[in-house]
C-alpha cells in the first residue's frame, strides 16, 4: 500500500449533519488545528456544494464562511481549499466567486451515469488554472466497467483526479475493490474514494480503496457528514500506522481535532441506526436522513416505507423533493385504504 | 393559413414538425437542416414537408418565403438566423436561448408578445414553472423568492443541454425574475437515468411564511394549470402545495404529447406546445 493522501471533507459534508450550520468561528479553529495535524487539503461549503443554499435542499446559516476561506488562504499557502461543484446547482458565476475568495480546488460532481454534465463545467475551472477534480456520485448503481467509461469521459475534459463516491453507503469492500481496479486501468490520473458509513463499512472499503490502488481518501474529523457519516479521518490514520503505512498526518492531533467536534456539535453527531442500515440496503443517498423523518412525521407515514419507494424509483441525490412527493403518495394510499 | 418554416432538424424540429401538420390553419412550407441524409430532414421528407439542407440560406432562396420560422438552432446561430429574418420581413419564434426577442410563456403574457418580430420561448423549465410561479404570485402579490427544481431524464437530455447547464440556469432566473417581477429566483435542475425514463417533474418552494392562505394560492394553482393545460394537456400538479414548516412545495408533472418524442420528455413537449400556442395566435 502506498501513502493515501487524505481529503478532508468535514466542513463540506458534515453540513449534511448540522442543516448547513457551521459557524465561521468553529470553521477557523477547525482549519488551524486541521492544518497543524497535518492536512492539506480540506474542503468547505454546503452539503451539496456551490450553489446548494435552498429551500430545497437546506439554507447555509452562515454564509460568511467565505471570508474566513479567504482568510485561511492567505495564512496557509500551501493548504489547498476545495468546494463540491454540482453542474445543476452551481453556475460559472458560483465557481468565479469562490476562486476570488481563494478556492484553488474545484470537485465537479455528477451522478454516476451523467460524467458528460461536467465537460463544460471541468472545462471552465482548468482554464482559470484550477485544480480539477472530477467526481462519480451513487457509484453503487452501475456496474464497475460502466463507472470506468464514466471516468474516462471526465478524465477527458481535463480533470486531475477521479473520485468515485459511495454516496448511500451501499458499496462492499469487495465492490470497492473491483471499480478501483475497473477504473485506474483505464484512467492515467490519479483515482480517489469517498465513503459513507450507512452499512459500518467506510473504514473497510477505504482500506480496499488504498489496498486496490486508490491514491486519494475523503474522509471526515469523528466520521462527521451526511446521515450515518463518512469514513473517520482519525480512525484510519490509526489503522494505518499501526500496518506502519505512513500518511504524514499527526494522530494525536488528529484525535484532538475529533474530540473539537464533539464538543461543539454533540447533537449532531452521526451513528449507524436502522434507518442508515435500511438507506445503505436500498442504495438510498445519505444526506437524504433528516429529510425523510421531516417528511414522514409531516404526512403520517413510516420512514422505512419512504425510503423502500426511493430506493425503488432510482432516486438520485439531488431529488429532495421526491422524498415528500414520495410520502405524499403513500400518505393517498394509506388514507384510500383504510 | 400561415406559413411557418422551421430551421434545426434536431428533436425539437421534428416534434414541432408533427405538432405544426396537425394544426389547422398552418402550413409547413420548409424544414431545413445542415446535413443531408439527416435523421430528422429524413423523417420530415417522408411527412411530406419540403425539406432542404442549406439551414436559413436554404429557406430564403424559395420563392415564397414564409410568414413565420421557427428557430431550432443554438444560441450561437441565431443572431445570423434573426437578422436574416428581419432582412426579409419573417417574424421568429425562437426556441433557443439566445434571448434577441421578447421572452413568452404563453399563459403569462402572449398578448404582449404579438406584436413582436422575434419571440422567445426561454426554456423547458421556465415554460413548466412559469404557470405556478405566476399562480403563486396572484395569490401572494409579495412574494420575493421562489425556487423551481426541475428533475428530467436522462433519454430526453441532448448532448445541448448537457453542454449549456450554467447557461440554462442564470438565463431561466432572470426571465422568471424579470417577467414576473420577483425579487429571486432560483433555478435548480436534476438529470435522472432511472428506468423507466420519469416524465418531467418540476417542483416549487417558496417560504411559507411569504403563502397568505394555502387555500386560496392551491386554488390559484389549480386554476392557472387548468389553463395552461389549454395548450399543453399533459400539464398537472402531482404534489399540492403544502407546508413543511418553513418550505412550503407543490410538483407538477409534465407528460409529452408523444408526437415525434416519448411521453416523459415533458420538458421538449412543454416548450412546443408554447410555441405552437404562440405561432397559432400570431
């Protein structure tokens, strides 16, 4: 296994987490001491990236976020500031704006199937110079050689990097195994994983990402993201230097930067419930949890039910409004029945 | 009977194409495209329609030239396309979202559009949300946001839209804004390979405080659908507004007319059948 570089994902994903409510305050803290553990690449912003802030989907709290982005840019030259680019609900104009405030890494994110969405969007960000990363999302619902065909495409219009996301926690480590190899065959760039943990298996499907040829790791302080949460940044670090693979990361530090979020978010923090189990079984994304238990306490339906019906309508991330059309219709046939 | 020429041989051409020939009173006297042996020069040659290969160049060497032609171009071509037009004295109804002309959605303000000599038709998603956002407005004379979520398949998506994803979304935001004189708007789209390919679904999210009486804006909903229903049938609402604490939602859902595309391309249907309406009344 060679050295995994490790992407910190906690002040982007983990706003699935706490509604998009990080204060800018607990931001930079959490930046000083992430860098001082050894990070160097961290990513920032809503759940769902540029342009995400919605009725939809969730308010960002605190926008002012971005000054202390700007800040932190300045301070740190060598640390690399990244956001999530959805082509649908980000703009160039989004893009432009987050590159002014010292964004140096653009991570254009599509669902699995759709890679030729980000052409002009990958397009865009490396003829400002940009660093490009191009993501897969819900890689669970296609077949590995598919997922490859994807990536090329992407690999294509110029990115620097391909990631492919576990988005609902559904993948197995040897699933993670097999579109690793599916994918750095056909690809020249480097590869990356993202995990979830809905089914417990973000630490064993990262280490198959790294054992299988995987250069890069998303990972979260205390495992901190989207519904049941992503791989633990510091859990790995430990695992990883014990096999004596070296990441260049401070474990104490990385524990302290853990426990940092457990003191300021401790309502908030993710565990494997049943209703993560069931959104991992039926490929269901993640940061959909909070949004479900809204809508099945708003029209008297039950959550497992819900997320049963988007499994089986395919719904991809993005769809919030699916999951209380969802619960609308159950609640019509519950009625009709009884 | 009115003379329409339609320029652009691609999805949208061929489906105005059958919409136009079924329509009475209108006559389709060219159909022009760029590549000889095309799919879509195919298919209108074997409807009978007078077919050329020569794009608007082909169009105008015709002795009798149109009244109307409708462009099914791009964005990049359509300045060439309007300013041949005009040279000539033939009103346009773009499909494109080049923006040159007034912009229309048919149950908003055609009567202010008709005396105009180009039209515009702004986009799938602005045709399927305009009618609920207008409905929402009269109910709620303030209101100063509303979103649209528009969730298509991936079958009806073209290489076009994929290509044109910013564009499509600043460009839908400020003609909903402008045209309804709502403060913001934004725009959100979904592209989906779930099989079987859905029919378009367009949702809308306002702030529910900003909803006077949930009754009274459902029944405005109800009523503008209803309405818009007059030129694209397969335009329902599939969710009613409803308040989640602080969103309050409605979906509608747009089934095509299955002319020349399937019935879930709702978004490419939506668009026609506003353009027919416009052309019908010009």
């Amino acid at each position: 296994m060679t050295k995994p570089l490790f992407y910190d994902v906690t002040l982007r994903d983990g706003c699935h987490a706490n509604q998009h409510s990080f204060e800018a305050e607990f931001c930079s803290t959490y930046i000083d001491n992430a860098y001082a553990a050894g990070i160097r690449y961290l990513e920032v912003g809503h759940g769902n990236g540029l342009g995400g802030s919605s009725l939809h989907i969730g308010r960002l709290k605190h926008p002012l976020l971005w000054q202390v982005v700007a800040e932190k840019a300045a301070t740190y030259p060598d640390l690399k500031i990244g956001v999530h680019v959805i082509p649908g609900l980000a703009t160039f104009e989004d893009m432009k704006q987050a590159a002014e405030m010292g964004v140096s890494v653009f991570r254009i994110a599509s669902h699995c199937t759709e890679a030729d969405t980000t052409e002009t969007y990958v397009g865009y960000a490396a003829d400002q110079g940009h660093e490009v990363w191009g993501l897969l999302m819900m890689a669970h619902m296609i077949k590995p050689d598919h997922l490859a065909r994807e990536a090329k495409k992407i690999e294509s219009y110029g990115a620097d990097r391909i990631v492919f996301l576990d988005s609902a926690g559904a993948l197995t480590p040897t699933m993670v195994g097999r579109i690793t190899r599916e994918i750095t065959q056909v690809v020249e760039v480097p590869v990356g994983f993202h995990a979830h943990n809905n089914l417990h298996a973000a630490v064993a499907n990262s280490l198959s990402a790294i054992s299988s040829g995987c250069a890069s790791i998303d990972a979260c302080a205390r495992g901190y993201g989207a519904g049941a949460g992503n791989l633990s940044m510091e859990a790995l670090a430990a695992l990883l230097e014990k096999d004596e693979i070296p990441t260049g990361l401070d474990l104490k530090k990385l524990t302290a930067l853990a426990a940092l979020l457990e003191k300021h978010h401790p309502s908030s923090l993710p565990i494997v419930d049943s209703l993560s189990t069931a959104t991992g079984f039926h490929g269901v994304f993640s940061g959909f949890k909070p949004k479900i238990l809204e809508a099945a306490a708003c029209f008297g339906v039950d959550p497992m039910d819900i997320i049963a019906e988007l499994g089986k309508a395919q719904v991809i991330a993005g769809q919030e409004d699916q999951i209380i059309a969802t619960a609308s219709e159950l609640a019509a046939a519950q009625e009709a029945s009884s | 009977m009115k003379r329409v020429a339609i320029l652009g041989s691609g999805n949208i051409g061929c489906d105005l194409l059958v919409k136009c020939q079924e329509t009475v009173g209108i006559e389709v006297v060219s159909f022009a495209g760029r590549h000889a042996n095309s799919k879509g020069l195919d298919f209108a040659a074997r409807r009978g329609a007078p077919v050329t290969d020569r794009s608007i160049e082909g169009i105008l060497e015709d002795g009798e030239k149109p009244d109307i032609l409708i462009d099914c171009t791009s964005a990049a071509h359509h300045p060439h396309n309007y300013n041949m037009c005009r040279e000539h004295g033939i009103r346009v109804v773009d499909m494109t979202p080049a923006k040159l002309g007034v912009t229309c959605c048919p149950v908003v303000n055609l009567d202010r559009c008709l005396g105009a000599d180009n039209i515009n038709m702004i986009s799938c998603g602005g045709q399927a949300s305009m009618p609920i956002c207008l409905a929402i407005q009269k109910a709620n004379p303030s209101i100063s946001y509303i979103e649209i979520v528009s969730t298509i398949s991936s079958a009806s998506a073209g290489p076009g839209t994929r290509k044109n994803i910013s564009q499509y979304i600043t460009s839908t935001q400020k003609a909903i804004s402008s045209m309804l004189g709502i403060e913001t708007v934004k725009v959100i789209i979904n592209i989906t390979p779930a099989i079987p390919p859905i029919h378009m679904k367009t949702s809308i999210l306002v702030d529910s405080e900003q909803i006077a009486s949930e009754a009274d804006t459902r029944a405005s909903i109800e009523d503008i659908a209803a309405q818009t229903r007059n030129y694209a049938p397969g335009y329902h609402t599939s969710v009613k507004l409803r308040s989640l604490g602080q969103k309050s939602m409605c979906q509608v859902q747009v089934t095509g007319s299955g002319h020349y595309l399937p019935p879930y391309a709702g978004n490419l249907d939506i668009i026609n059948c506003a353009a027919l309406e416009v052309i019908r009344r010009l």
